[in-house]
C-alpha cells in the first residue's frame, strides 16, 4: 500500500512538473512573439521614442534635388538627419527648383526642392507641395551703392528696364546692371511672380545659382540682384522694400514684400513614401528642426 501511494506521489510531481514546464514555454514563446512584433512594427510610431535603439540602427538613403536657394537648409538638414540616424545617407543636389520637381516626379529622387510653390501641371503630375519653411527674397546692390530703399514700383520699373540709372532713384549717375536667375529657377519665378513681371524682366545677366548671383552683384559696380535671404552676407547690401528691412521678423509679421515657400515636394503624399523619408519629414516638423530652420535664418511652416 505505502509502495502504491509513493508511486503516486511521484507521478502526481512529475505531472506538475511538466505543466510547469510547459507554462515556461509558453511565456517565452509569448516573448518572442511579442519581440518579432516589435522588430516588424512601423519605424513611424516607434521613433517616437527618441533614444530607442531600433530607430538609431535604421539604415538606407534618402535622396533630394532641386533648389539652389535651399542648398544652405538641405545641406544642413541632411547633416542632422545623419547624426541623429547615423546609418541613413542623405545626398542632395542642387539643379534648379523646376529640374528638382521633374526628378521626384519621374521618381529617380525620393524629395524635390522648389523655392516657389509647385505649378498646376506639377501637382496633376503626381507631385504633392509640402511647405517646410517660408524665405524672404533679398534684393541686393554693390557695396559702394547709396540707394538704401526701393518702392515696389521702383523695382517693378528697374526690373522692367523702365528705369535703368541710378540717379532716377536717388542714386549716383550710373548705369544700373540688372542681374537675376536663370528660367526654370524658383527664385526666379517666386520674384517675377510676386511682381507681376513674368516674361516682362530684362536681365543684364542671368545667373544660375544663388551664390553665383551674390558674387556678380558684389563685384559689378551699379548692379542689383535677389537672392534666398538665408544666404546674406557683408559682401553686398540688402535694400530696403516700401522701408522694411528684409528680416526674419518683418518676413513673418508680413510686412515684407518679397517673400516665398520652402517645398520639399514628394510623388504622393507624404504617408505614401517609404518609412524613411517620412521619419525625416517628422523630423522636419519637430521642434528639434524648426530650431534648425530657424537657424540658417528661415521661418518654420
């Protein structure tokens, strides 16, 4: 009898034994579970945890082209992207904002930069207009200029080829050297638009970059020009517009009147791209890069 309860004791224990075991199992297996479905989980809802691991090992490219005038905050948002997430690659070129929305069109380019907002035509060709900042457009003139301020009209005139000496606004008797952008450039087309001179500006010289523009107006005596307000320096003179100064300030309260949008267009909507390239435009739009717009002298969207 006692032989028989002991066998039954024992039997009883490794039944519980095995439930246990089996209970063991079960929860890892839940673990795991539970863990593949965190590796597979959307990178938009994780990276909201900033200092998460799985965000920091992303990898991949993106790709940008377009805009001259946004070289300066592609560049620089870019380079922070890439610290942020160091294994993502992000490049960018610079070929003209009309050029730039061709590509992400065509799609060889995950973003298109346009320093103007997108044509009809290219929003009917797929192209969505995602308006990261807004830019104030700098007229310039040569350092040795004593013209500190232009009516619109003015501007409209010398633009026009109406006025083109100096001393009818003011100025020195000197011949005025009109110099603008190429056709095609977002700039361009945002200062002739603004104007109202589209297909009416008689350009001196046409000039296909920003930079390009900003070293032919501070080595030509009597010449004037526009650039991305963002890239200013003490090699020329922003003129005053209506007597307002082209500031971040003045640009944003609207007193300025010569100011325009920052795109970074996508083929679809934004929630349509790969997982990558909406992390950067939730990165774009966090306070970390408004900071960062904000500090190559643009106003954040």
């Amino acid at each position: 009898m006692k032989k028989k309860i002991k066998n039954v004791i024992v039997l009883f224990l490794t039944s519980a034994l095995f439930v246990v075991a089996l209970s063991a199992c079960s929860t890892d297996n839940s673990k795991e579970d539970s863990n593949q479905s965190l590796d597979t989980n959307d990178t938009r809802d994780i990276n909201k945890g900033k200092d998460n691991n799985f965000t920091k090992d992303l990898s991949g490219s993106i790709t940008m082209s377009g805009s001259t005038s946004m070289e300066k905050l592609a560049n620089v948002a870019a380079e922070a992207f890439m610290v942020e997430y160091p294994g993502v690659i992000v490049s960018a070129e610079f070929i003209g904002s009309s050029a730039g929305v061709e590509a992400v069109i065509a799609g060889t380019v995950d973003i298109g930069n346009a320093s103007r907002n997108l044509k009809d035509s290219e929003k009917q060709s797929g192209a969505v207009e995602n308006i990261i900042a807004i830019d104030g457009i700098a007229v310039i003139v040569d350092k040795a200029n004593t013209v500190t301020n232009l009516t619109k009209d003015q501007l409209i005139q010398i633009y026009k080829g109406e006025v083109n000496n100096w001393s009818q606004v003011g100025g020195a008797d000197q011949p005025i050297v009109v110099v603008g952008r190429e056709s095609g450039s977002g700039t361009r087309g945002a200062f002739e638009e603004i104007l109202e001179i589209e297909d009416m500006a008689k350009y001196s010289n046409e000039i296909n970059s920003t930079g390009g523009v900003m070293a032919k107006v501070a080595s030509t005596e009597g010449a004037i020009g526009y650039v991305s307000l963002d890239v200013l320096d003490n090699s020329v003179i922003a003129v005053n517009l209506e007597g307002v100064e082209a500031t971040p300030e003045n640009i944003k309260a609207g007193d300025y009147l010569l100011s325009r949008p920052f795109v970074m267009a996508t083929k679809g909507e934004i929630s349509e791209q790969n997982d990558l390239v909406q992390i950067f435009f939730e990165y774009m739009k966090s306070d970390e890069g408004k900071a960062l717009i904000e500090s190559v002298g643009l106003i954040s969207a």
